[in-house]
C-alpha cells in the first residue's frame, strides 16, 4: 500500500479495516475515514488518482491500525469504466451466527446462505470474515462455479472436510465443494482470542492478466497506455484540498 498520491487502472482496491483509522482521498472526490469494521471499496476502471494513509492524530499518538487490502480485477469489458466509490460501514454489512453461536460470519460483498453483503461487484463475487470461537467451526455453503480461499488474519485452526491445519498468515485454497468449513482449535493464543478468517472467492474471469505496478489490464500495449496516460496527467487530477501522509515532527 503506497502512502503516497499513486495511480491505478484496471481493477478494483478493496481496503477493510478491521481496528483502528485509516483515511482515504481520490481524484473523483469520494474517500473519508475507514475505521473499526469499515470497507473502502474503489473500482479504479479507466484509470484514478488515491491515496490511503493513517490520520495525523494517530501517526501523532503512536496509535495501531489492523487490516488487509484486495486487488479485485476487472473484466475486460469493465477496464475502462468510470470509477467509482462505495462506502461499506461497518454496520452495514449483513452478519450470519452459527447455529450454535460459536461463529459470527460479516458478509461484506456477495452471498451467504442468502444474506447479502453492501458491496456491489462487476463479476460475482464474496468476501466474508468469520471469528470462529476456540473449539467452535463454521460451515457455510459455497456457489460450485466460484473459487474459494480462506486467509487466518489470527488464531489456529483447521479448514476443509479433511480437518487441514491452518494458522495465522496462511492461505488455504479449497478443492471443488459446495460447502467451506472452518474450525477453531481449542487452545489459542492469549493475545488471539478466536480463530479470524477471511472468506474470499468469486467466479473466475479467465483472461490473459498483464500487470505492472498499479496497473492491471489484459495486455502489455495496455499497460504502456496506461503509463503514458498517467504520465500525461489523464489519469485525473490532485484536489486542491488533498491530504498527504503526516510526519511528526516531534
């Protein structure tokens, strides 16, 4: 994540912050505060100016922030569309508890089990966090046609039918199924008090990808494009109000 003005094209930024602030701005005039369970989800489409950085005030106080952000890509058909904004509060995302409540599911973007999240997507897609508590699982149904992962932001636990350990900082990509399961281990951590998992999946594009830096398209010509538009300045303008990383000056 560049802390900096920084150009994209071609694909969607999706940044979750899970605790603490975090503040974005872009060209086109959408952006504010992300914080506490909040989603900033910008589909960058022909081409966007942005920066993400945390508030003075918590460079200034040494405070701490926790998330994680995707690159979603685009179709080809999608690259060069308007871009676009969407501010997913944290009480707006639909939230699913196990039948036992040991698991609560926040469904951000997508479907589950016929609760759908706020976020609207070009192609179908969902992302969900589940805190699993110790000894509890969780075991949601899953469109066949979509691909399926499960990333452990903390905790220990097992993933699949086949009980696979899995534990904090890994990813788990999931066999063909119509169900994802996720179980807590009994003992955690102190400092990681329940197993916390991101749910991602989607139905694959099936394109040629060309990346490079901020830019995903489709081919190498379009990448050459998009860096001679951004150099061009026709990827959008700095506001005159622009914010800008913070430097203590203590």
């Amino acid at each position: 994540m560049q802390i900096i003005w920084h150009p994209h094209r071609g694909f969607e930024t999706v940044t979750y912050i899970i605790d603490g602030r975090f503040q974005h701005q872009d060209s086109t005039g959408g952006g504010g505060l992300i914080e506490n369970g909040a989603t900033q989800w910008m589909t960058a489409g022909a081409g966007i100016l942005h920066i993400e950085t945390p508030p003075a005030e918590l460079v200034e106080s040494g405070g701490l922030f926790h998330g994680i952000q995707l690159w979603v890509n685009l179709p080809a058909k999608d690259k060069f569309l308007t871009p676009r904004y969407q501010n997913l509060e944290a009480g707006n995302v639909a939230l699913v508890a196990s039948p036992d409540g040991g698991a609560l599911v926040r469904i951000i973007a997508g479907e589950l089990d016929g609760h759908a999240g706020p976020g609207a997507t070009h192609t179908p897609i969902t992302v969900a966090h589940a805190t699993v508590a110790p000894g509890a699982s969780v075991s949601v149904p899953w469109r066949e046609d979509f691909n399926a992962l499960a990333y452990v932001l903390s905790g220990r636990g097992t993933v699949g039918p086949d009980a696979r350990p899995i534990e904090q900082g890994q990813l788990a990509v999931f066999g063909k199924g119509d169900r994802l399961t996720v179980a807590a281990d009994a003992g955690q951590d102190s400092n990681r008090p329940a197993l916390e998992v991101l749910l991602l999946g989607g139905q694959p594009i099936r394109e040629p990808v060309a990346h490079y830096g901020p830019f995903v398209m489709n081919t190498r010509e379009q990448l050459i494009e998009a860096i001679e538009d951004f150099q061009a300045g026709r990827l959008g303008v700095i506001p005159p109000d622009a914010i800008m990383p913070h430097t203590s000056t203590r």
